[in-house]
C-alpha cells in the first residue's frame, strides 16, 4: 500500500508512508501548530517507512507515547509497527499526550 503525502502549507512538510502490508490501516493529519499524528491498525506486527525531504536527526516516531527505535536510511526511517490499533506522532518535541507514568 503506499499512502498519499500529508502536505502542510505553512511548514512545506511534505511525508510519505509506505508499507507493503496489505492489511496495514493508517491514516493521520498535520494541523498547523501541532505534530503530525494519527492513528494505525495492524492485525499482525506490521513495518511502514516514513519518508520526509532533509528528514532531521531529533525527529522521532512515537507510538502510544514511546519512541520507536527504527533504521534511518538518508531521508527515510523504517519503523517495527506492534499489532493492534495505536496513536502514532512524528515530532521533534515531546509527544503529545504524554505518555502515563506508573
């Protein structure tokens, strides 16, 4: 499957998903002032790469609040998706909601 770019004027933020996982869902919006996020859904444990044009090295892929530890290749990284349904976040700040501390 690969998904449409999420465009955002104001930034020029350009991504692009991509997946070979058939069953993959995700989906997401970039809203002026916020983070790019959204929401997937794997049956099975899943992969996607996100690309982005000078992609920068703080830039970090949260899910469910957690940073994801992925291979970064020039302007891509390639990310290990958990099965289930999960909020994802691309952001160079803390994600938003925080993660929960027991």
């Amino acid at each position: 499957m690969n998904s449409p770019c999420f465009t955002h004027a104001y930034l020029r933020l350009r991504l692009s998903f991509t997946t070979t996982d058939t069953d993959l869902g995700i989906g997401g919006s970039i809203v002026a002032g916020q983070a790019p996020s959204g929401e997937y859904h794997a049956p099975t444990a899943s992969s996607v790469r996100i690309a982005m044009p000078s992609l920068p090295d703080q830039m970090a892929f949260y899910i469910d609040g957690e940073a994801q530890k992925g291979r970064r290749e020039a302007d891509a990284m390639f990310i290990e998706l958990a099965e289930g349904s999960h909020h994802w976040e691309l952001t160079d700040k803390l994600p938003v909601p925080l993660r929960r501390v027991s």
